[in-house]
C-alpha cells in the first residue's frame, strides 16, 4: 500500500485543477456577482449624472457633441479586477491546502479560473459597448463601456483591450494577494513600499534621460492593439513571481 | 474495563466468563471482532488479540468465513484450570487473613460450611 | 507491516521558538494511532509537516514512504481535519459537504448524509456563523466520510460535548471496521480515548516523551496508598515515579508491578490502583513537580 498510488487516471491533476475552479464557483458572490453588481452601480452612477445634465441643458440635442464620451468610469470595473482575485486567492488558498490540494494545482486552477473570468467579463462588457452602439449611446450619444477614443474603434479590439487589462490586473491582485497569504500584513507593506519605490526610480529615470516626450509619443502613436499587447508581458511576469511567491506559503492561521 | 490490567487480557477473561456460566455454549458463535470492539469500545486489534489468546488456547476455533465459535470441551477445560488455581488465588488469601484476624481452622471450616449451604 | 507515517530526526522552528524538536517516531499501517500531549505541545505542527503544509526545517517527514510536499499523489489519500481550518468566505455547510467529494477519491455522501443527522447539523449555516461545536461537526463529518486512507483529525471535537464526544467514538470504530484506515487522533482528553488507541505517542514541548503501544502503558504504573512507613518500606529499590504524603499517609507511584508484586503490596496493607494512560501521561508532561523518576535510596 505504500507504493505509488496508481489511480491517477481516475483523478488526474486536470480533472484536480477543474476541481480546484469549482471550489471558486461554489460561493458565486464575489466572484462572479459582485463584479456585476459594481458595474451596474458604476454605470448608473454615471446614468444618472448624465440625465441631469441632459436635463438642466433642456434636452440631449442641446449638449456638446461627444459631451458624454469622455468618462473613466469603466476602468473602476477592471481595476475592481484586481480587489476579485486578491479575495478569490487569500480566501480560499489556506481551505483548499487543508483538503489536500497541493499549492500547485491550486495556482494553476486559480489561475485558470481567473482567465475564464476575464474572457467572461470582457466578452460581456463588449456585449453591452455594443448595445450602447446600437442604442446611440442610451439616446445621450455616450459611451461608457467604450469611451475616449474607443467609440471610433472595432468591437473586436475593445474585446482585446478588456481582456488584456483585466488579465493584468487579476495577476496583479493575485501576485499581491500571494504576498499576502505569505507574509501577511508585514509583506504588503513591504511589497507596497518597495512598489513605490520601483516607480519612483523609474520617474527619476525617466527624468534623468529626459525621455518624458518619448514616452508621451509611444503611448500616444502606439496602436492600442500594440500596447494591449505590452501588458502580456507584465502580466506573465506577475503570474510567475505569484506562483513563487505561493510555493512556500503554509496556512499560518 | 479497568486500567490495570491489559485489555486484551480482560476481553478473554470476559468471554470465558461467559464461557463459564453458559451464556456462551459450547459450539455457538462468539460475538464478531467488530462487534466485541464497537460493544467495549475498543481497538479492533485488541479484540483480535484477546480472541487469538482463546484460540491459541483451544477454547474458540474459527470457521472460515463464518466467523469464531466455542470449542467443544471448552467449558470442562476451563472449569479445571481455574480448579486448579482455586486454591492458590482465594484459599491462600483466606488462610493469610484468617491467621491475621487470629481465626483458627476450625472456627474458619464452620464459615465455609455455613457459607457452601446457603 | 509498512510504516505509513514515518518521522526522522524532525525539527520544525518558528524564528526562535522550535516547535518540533527532534522527532523520531514511526506508525503502522491500519490502526488507530494517538498523537497526544497537552496544548501547544506540537501535536497540530507535527501533522502539518506530515501534510505537507508546513515546511521542515530539518530532519525528514514521510507518508506512504514519501515526501509529502507538493505531492499530489500522496495527499489525495490523506485527509486533514484540524480545528483551525478556515472556509472561504460565505461557504455555508453544505458547501463544505458538496466541495468534500472533489478533494477526496473514496467519498460517501450516504456516510456523510448519515453523519449530518448524527449530528444534526445546520447546513444552511454559514460557517462563520455555526458554533464551535457545529464547525467541529462539520470537520468530523468530512474526516470521517472521506474514508481517506491515512486520515488526521487534530483535536476534533473542540466544543462538542460528552455526548456527541460519544458518538464520534462510535461511528469511529464502526466505520473503521467496515473500512479498515489509518486514523490518527490527536487530543487532550486521553481517557475517553484510550481503550481505542493501538500505539500512543506523546508530545511535549516538541519532543516525544512516549512512543508505546497502549497495551503496554496500560498497567505500567501503579500507585500505592498506605501509612507512610509501610509505603516508604515497599518502595525500597523500586523505580519511583511520584510521591505524595499527608499527614501518616504516603502514596507512591512506582513503575513496572507485576501481580506478584501487586499480591505483596496487598498483604503489606497498601490499596494499590492503576494509573491510567491519562494521568501516566500528565506525569510525564510536565504535571507538577513530581515528574523526576528516581531510585528510592
């Protein structure tokens, strides 16, 4: 009884890793409500806003072109990416190490759950850009789900643009809720400050080489397709440095 | 059960009591490992062990998949060898005591008499 | 038979605090091992570094004869109650029971039906919200139906009274009959386990004081109460592991007795009593300061 269990064909790490996702769907609430529930909020927020104005101009025809494209309001939803999965992983890692689950597995499945959560979000955020299109902009000629620049460009790419920054900011929160689960508040601390610290460096860099212009020309000429893409990266190298991170993590109550 | 001496040793001892006074007939099955465990609340294995000390005694044999069951001749033997250690175990002590309590032979025949023919 | 649980010159260190220190110990397959010792002993890190959840920081931990660190093929046979586990936030109770069956191979919802009536249970509770006791329940109910074949149950019945203690006894041995496993019981109340105990190890302070089969601590210890000068001549030359006096009389409690020596004690005119493996154990973990084992002049 002591040799290698052999039954990895009944329970194989895939079927593990799937089992691993269904423990985050288990509890739909912050996972996959909440993040709705802050858009509608978001958005009705700014629905809101928008009919009074609309309103005290005496009707939308009276209004700016464009007045109404011009709102960030979106970005709270995929920053809120980021608070989904630092609770997604801190909540549930130590559960899932206590039944067994290896870190492993449970970072792979985490992982795997948190790309089919992007694809979801992304796929029904492009869905209601383009009920906004078709509505003319809820009869304001706003956009909300595509703003800024957005409103001239494809679905397809705004699908692209969503699914990146969300990717990147699941794997931000899930690097960081890592540090958390590892090192607890004295980690965050540390990671925060250390953040800062990396940013300010690349300010005074950035500074010193007087590359301020360059960097405003690359974010201004640069296809968004193309900067989207420039994230991946950044992503990658959160996922990993978060898997390192988890490995020697232990369920210090 | 008591803590002073082993349990497997009691579990024997509680089954050739019964053995003993005949609710446990020669021939008849003998109560299952699991339920002697569960009853006593008990190790399995240590019931086991207690069981195996009656079987390496001859007092219980197994029937293969049937389960354990009291040897015939079971009580006779049992009956004879507690006999023989009658008189070390309980008629020593009683002559210790009655020397302690100065009771005389005679004195402690009439106690055995009078205690026989209740 | 094989070593299921194998422990070799471990020590685990918490920055200055060790909380293992040294362990070597090893446990048969099948039975229903003890793992005790008093609170904060070590008992709880010892089972985490055999689960791998906790990492060594020397020495070796096995199960199944390997390393259980990341070893999925390992721990899916294991199963792991402890008191302090935590449930992600808004899991109710039959959350836990519906997730049990993903983690754990050999699951039986009809065992696990059984148990949460057992127990009556509320699984429409958030586990936040359930009583000690209930979340006990809970973790006995997924210790037990998991029919894991090595399963550790840390202290499982905090907060579950005498009563329900019983019946988690019961249903104990009698699944384990019906699937035999290995179990190991960690606790501090020793006597209400210890008949279904087979090999007991104890822990204290980190360092195993005891490594024996239950047969042979029960009855390794007797203590003898009498007038002090008739308790004092018995234990001349024997092994003395506690004494106590008030007024004339003496209590003493020596180890190793045989019947003989139990027959002499009683013609001595002393009342002799077995110590249970409980109060063996408390005298062996720091109880007072009568620990220190002696030769009587």
């Amino acid at each position: 009884m002591t040799a290698i269990d052999t039954r990895a064909a009944v329970t194989g790490a895939p079927a593990r890793i799937a089992n691993v996702m269904r423990m985050h769907v288990a509890n739909p609430m912050p996972t996959l409500i909440m993040p709705w529930i802050i858009t509608a909020i978001v958005f009705g927020v700014n629905l809101s806003i928008w009919l009074m104005v609309a309103n005290a101009a005496g009707g939308a025809e009276y209004l700016e072109p464009r007045a109404f494209q011009y709102n960030g309001g979106v970005s709270w939803i995929v920053i809120f990416m980021m608070v989904v999965a630092v609770q997604a992983m801190s909540l549930t890692f130590r559960f899932a190490l206590g039944f067994s689950v290896t870190r492993r597995e449970y970072y792979l499945g985490t992982a795997a759950y948190f790309v089919g959560l992007a694809l979801l979000y992304s796929t029904g955020l492009t869905g209601l850009a383009a009920l906004e299109r078709a509505t003319d902009g809820w009869g304001l000629d706003a956009a909300f789900f595509a703003p800024f620049g957005l409103v001239d460009e494809s679905l397809g790419l705004v699908w692209l643009l969503y699914l990146m920054t969300m990717l990147l900011f699941f794997f931000l929160g899930s690097a960081i809720a890592t540090v958390w689960v590892r090192w607890r508040a004295y980690g965050l601390y540390s990671f925060f400050i250390g953040l800062a610290l990396l940013l300010v460096a690349a300010g005074w860099g950035i500074t010193a080489a007087d590359a301020w212009g360059d960097v405003g020309e690359f974010l201004t000429t640069t296809p968004l397709a193309q900067l989207a893409a420039w994230t991946l990266p950044v992503t990658a190298l959160c996922a990993v440095v978060g898997f390192l991170f988890l490995r020697r993590a232990t369920p210090r109550a | 059960m008591d803590d002073e001496r082993p349990i497997f040793l009691q579990i024997a001892e509680s089954l050739e009591a019964q053995i003993l006074d005949g609710s446990l007939a020669e021939e008849g099955q003998v109560p299952s490992i699991n339920e002697l465990a569960q009853f006593h609340r008990i190790n399995p294995a240590t019931a086991l062990k207690g069981v195996n000390r009656l079987v390496e005694a001859g007092v219980l044999y197994k029937r293969r998949g049937i389960g354990m069951f009291v040897a015939e001749g079971a009580r006779a033997r049992l009956l004879s060898d507690r006999r023989a250690e009658f008189a070390e175990l309980h008629v020593r002590p009683l002559a210790e005591r009655a020397r302690a309590l100065e009771l005389g032979s005679a004195e402690v025949h009439d106690m055995i008499d009078k205690e026989m023919n209740r | 038979m094989t070593a299921i649980v194998e422990v070799e010159g471990l020590t685990k260190r918490f920055g200055r605090v060790t909380a293992v220190d040294n362990a070597t110990f090893s446990l048969e397959e099948g039975g229903i091992h003890g793992l005790l010792g008093r609170n904060g002993a070590g008992k709880t890190t010892l089972m985490q570094l055999l689960t791998g959840q906790e990492f060594v920081t020397s020495g070796e931990a096995r199960i199944f004869g390997e390393n259980p660190v990341e070893n999925a093929a390992a721990l899916r046979r294991v199963c792991f109650i402890k008191e302090s586990q935590v449930y992600p936030d808004g899991y109710k109770g039959k959350h836990v029971l519906r997730a049990a069956p993903w983690f754990f191979d050999a699951w039986d919802s009809a065992f696990a039906d059984r148990l949460v009536k057992a127990f009556d249970v509320p699984l429409d509770r958030p586990m936040k919200k359930m009583s000690r006791g209930q979340r006990s329940a809970i973790g006995v109910i997924v210790g037990l139906a998991s029919r894991a074949e090595l399963t550790f149950l840390d202290e499982p019945y905090a907060g579950l009274d005498a009563v329900a203690r019983r019946r988690f006894y019961d249903l104990l041995l009698e699944d384990y009959a019906e699937n035999p496993r290995t179990v190991v019981l960690s606790t501090h109340l020793i006597d209400e386990a210890a008949n279904l105990l087979q090999r007991v190890v104890v822990i204290d302070h980190g360092s195993i004081v005891i490594d024996a089969d239950a047969e042979e601590l029960r009855g390794s210890a007797t203590t003898l109460v009498g007038k002090a000068s008739d308790v004092e001549a018995f234990a001349t030359g024997r092994t003395v592991v506690d004494r106590n006096a008030l007024g004339g009389i003496a209590s003493v409690t020596l180890a190793g007795l045989s019947s003989e020596d139990r027959r002499a004690a009683a013609q001595a005119g002393l009342e002799a009593t077995a110590v249970s493996l409980q109060e063996l154990i408390v005298s062996r973990t720091g109880g007072t300061d009568a620990t220190d084992e002696e030769e009587a002049a």
